[in-house]
C-alpha cells in the first residue's frame, strides 16, 4: 500500500521595491526555493497594501527606497492593518542606521541586498518561522544598550533624526523642494519646513543650502 504523503506548505512572499531588476530577481531566487513562491510584486506603499489585503502573502519583503512613501512608513502601515504581519527589509542602504528603525516599525528583520542568495533565504525563513533577523553586529549593539543601559556615544548625529524627519531629509539629498517634498509625503508645505528646521537643529546645520548640500552627499554616500 502507497502512503500518500502530506503536501508540503509553500509559503507565499509579497515583494516590495520600486526597481525591477532587483524584483525580478528576487522572484527567481524565491520561485526556485521549494518552499517558497512570490505571489505579488508592487513597486510603491498604496500597491502594496491593496496586494497585502488581498494576496494575504505569509511574508512581505520590502525595500526602504520606494515610490512616494518610504518602506518605514509602509512597514507601520502595514503593521496598523495586521498586527501578525511578517516582514523582512532587503535594501542596500546602511544596515547601522537603518536596522533598528526598522525592528521598530514592526519588521522582524534586515538584510543588505548584496548578501548572498543563500543568506537571504535563510533570513526569509528565520523570519518566517517567527524570529528576528539581523547582522550580528547590530545584534551585539542593541544587546549592550539594553545590558548596560547606555546609548553609543560615538552614533552619527543622523541616527538623532526621527523616521519621519530621515524621510525629508532623503528627499532633500534627491534633489525634491520643499513642495516636491510635501506632495510626495502627503504633507502640509509648512509641516515640511519644520521638518527641515528640526534637521537643521539636530544636524547642526546654519542654512537651508547648507542643509541641501549636507543631504545630498549623505544621499551619495549612502547610496
């Protein structure tokens, strides 16, 4: 007699990321894991949150680099619809800044796309299965804030910027006015000065073409 075996559970992955290239190939390395398929692509946060509601994928992956609002901000909207959501950031920005903010927001994990293919599979999986993911490096930091109770004190002034503020100030270093800014957020003209005066404050920067050169070279450097 034949005994049949039970179907293997395949999990479904929602990716995220405004260019297609790195989606594509996201796709192929999820489509050639046996447990695993991409059940949706979506390039910005409102068509990813209409494919989150009705794809109901088991994992999303997202970029923070993305059409309009920023991946920090779909992670928290998301997060608002599904408390139970799982997500994993695969970008290329700076793991030290951006990891905590992040775990923050409700995902579980980071991953720098210039990871191996196997490693990021492993992290989808981690994440999957319920646990957090990230370097361990970021890990060992965050374990001696909460050991000792301190804060690093040698943190580049740009981990003092709230999401939201980071979020302006990304623009800025892509070249967006003040008024490019606000429609992009979503916000008021003048909430968008006060962002920028706040950056200024916490940056130590005098001038708004200050501010636009500063935000700029982070911009490159980051990028």
């Amino acid at each position: 007699m034949t005994v049949s075996r039970a179907k293997k559970k395949i999990s479904k992955i929602l990716v995220v990321d405004d260019h297609p290239i790195v989606c594509d190939g996201l796709a192929r390395l999820i489509d050639a894991t046996a447990d695993l398929e991409v059940c949706g692509q979506a390039t910005g946060a409102p068509e990813a949150v209409r494919k989150f509601e009705n794809l109901q994928p088991d994992l999303l992956i997202i970029d923070i680099s993305l059409e309009g609002v920023s991946g920090l901000e779909l992670i928290k909207q998301i997060k608002a619809r599904d408390e139970g959501a799982r997500m994993l950031v695969v970008s290329m920005h700076e793991e030290s800044l951006y990891a905590e903010r992040v775990l923050r927001a409700g995902a579980m994990g980071y991953m720098n796309k210039h990871e191996a293919p196997t490693k990021i599979v492993g992290a989808i999986r981690q994440v999957l299965n319920g646990h957090v993911h990230v370097s361990d490096g970021v890990a060992d930091r965050m374990l001696h804030r909460v050991v000792r109770g301190e804060r690093a004190p040698d943190r580049p002034a740009i981990d003092s910027l709230s999401d939201r503020e980071l979020e302006v100030f990304q623009l800025i270093g892509r070249g967006l006015s003040t008024r490019e800014v606000a429609e992009t957020l979503h916000l008021s003209k003048k909430t968008v000065e006060s962002y920028r005066e706040q950056i200024k404050l916490k940056l130590n920067l005098k001038t708004g073409t200050e501010l636009v050169r500063h935000a700029i070279r982070w911009q490159v450097e980051t990028e």
